[in-house]
C-alpha cells in the first residue's frame, strides 16, 4: 500500500525570498552568486546537507519547530514614487508595488540581505541600497519611506506575545519624514506623546471594539489627521501607520495593518 502524501515538505528553493550571506559576504557582495558563496550558510541553516561543487540548485528542507526562519513582508510607505521594484540579493522579491501596499509575510531564512528599491521599472540609479540582518523565529515588516528622490528602510519586529482574551494590540509607526512632531489619541485619551520621524512606539493593549484615533500636532495641538471607527478583533496585534507627505493634497494618512501573529505559525 502506497501512501499518499498530501502535505509534502517545503522547500527553500520554492520560496520567494533568496538565502542569505553571511557576514563576510555582505561585505564583499558582487551581482553573481553561486552555490558555492552561499555553502557556509546553507550548512549552518540545514547541517546535514551535503553541498556538492557547481550544484545549480539546493534544497534546504522547512520543517515547523526545526527549521530556523523567520517571515517578512514588505510595505510601500514612499509617497512621492507611486510604484517600486525591490530586490533582495539581487533577486527581485516585490514588482511594481504600489504605495499604500503590502506583499504577503514571506518565509525568510536568518542572516544578512542586500535590499535594493528602483522606481518601477528602472534598473539604474536606486533610491536606496542597504543591507540588514534578521534573526530566527522573528515576524518582520519592512517598510520604506522617503520624502523626493531619498528614501529609508525601516525594519519593524511585528512582536509575538500573549495577549488576554477580548483584547487587542495596537502600536503607532511615523513614516511620514515632514510631518511634525505629535501625540496620539486613543478614544481621546493621550496615549502617545512627542512621537516623531521613524519612531516605533509601544504596544497598548486595549479592549476589542471600534476605536478613534486622533493625531495632534505637539507644538500648535492642532488636529493633523482623525480616523475613527477603526475595528480592533480579540486577539490581534495592529500597526497604526502614519505614511504621506505634509506638502501634497493628500497628506497625512493613517493606516492600520494587522500583524502577522494571529495568523503564522512556525
């Protein structure tokens, strides 16, 4: 009796994101990349891999519990250019993203990545060119935002940890780079004060319903942006992400992202 396996094992070769470099190669990083550039990591990922010269395609088996990997996803917080490319070691992972968008979370193996953003479409002149370095069993959002021509990668850890029953989570991100310094309000309530560019804030845990949020301006106390009816379920973890550019018709916005935790598993 043959049996049928309807849950077969994934493997890295059929994942979106590439494998990472090591250390020494984030440093050293050229546009080629062989199995053999990649033989030190693929060892410390899986150990019982045999890796054998010119092998064009290796396959890192991703078993829940003993695989170490993390996930990421990717979010087009950059106003002034409607579209991007991304590339991730050279491998395009997002095309033509849009602004205000998010890729789904990919699996991701820890270790360092060059990220590379264009304009959609283009292949020269980047807006940003960086690398970083993730670690396992961690849930990431990477978002990037700019102001003209210059844009930044901001990399968030979208926590994992427990929350009680009948609550959510919900943290504030400033990516907008010309929008003044402001407090936060939750249901009129301070809950947040001096927050500026790029700040990461806290998570608040709070009851599950239909929220208002209301952004101020620090200095003036004028009202910069107000949402309201903002639905928080039990048991999920939120990003209010303030994204947009002061000087466009549009301005601030506020958008709110669940997060990964309710619904990844490793």
């Amino acid at each position: 009796m043959t049996e049928n396996n309807s849950n077969p094992i994934e493997t890295s070769d059929k994942m979106m994101m590439p494998l990472p470099l090591s250390e020494e190669d984030i440093q050293e990083y050229d546009d080629y990349m062989t199995v053999e550039k990649n033989s030190d990591v693929i060892r410390r990922l899986c150990p019982q891999a045999n890796i054998v010269p010119n092998v064009k395609d290796v396959q890192i088996p991703i078993v829940p519990g003993i695989t170490l990997y993390s996930y990421l996803r990717l979010f087009n917080a950059f106003s002034c250019v409607p579209k991007i490319d991304i590339y991730i070691n050279n491998k395009k992972v997002a095309s033509a993203l849009e602004y205000k968008s998010f890729t789904e979370y990919y699996k991701i193996f820890p270790g360092y990545y060059r990220i590379q953003i264009f304009a959609a479409g283009e292949t020269q002149k980047p807006l940003l060119v960086t690398c970083t370095h993730l670690i396992g069993y961690l849930i990431y959002t990477a978002a990037i935002t700019g102001i003209e021509t210059k844009a930044f990668l901001e990399l968030l850890n979208d926590r994992i940890f427990t929350i009680p029953d009948e609550k959510a989570a919900l943290r504030l991100v400033q990516l907008s780079p010309n929008a003044p310094v402001m407090d936060a309000f939750f249901d009129d309530f301070l809950a947040l004060t001096e927050v500026d560019f790029r700040e990461i804030s806290r998570y608040l845990l709070t009851p599950s319903k239909k929220a208002k949020l209301t952004l101020k301006d620090y200095v003036k106390k004028s009202v910069l942006l107000e949402q309201g009816a903002v639905p928080l379920e039990s048991l999920y973890v939120y990003t209010a992400y303030v994204i947009g550019n002061m000087n466009v018709e549009d301005g601030l916005e506020l958008l709110v992202k669940e997060e990964g935790m309710a619904f990844l598993s490793f």
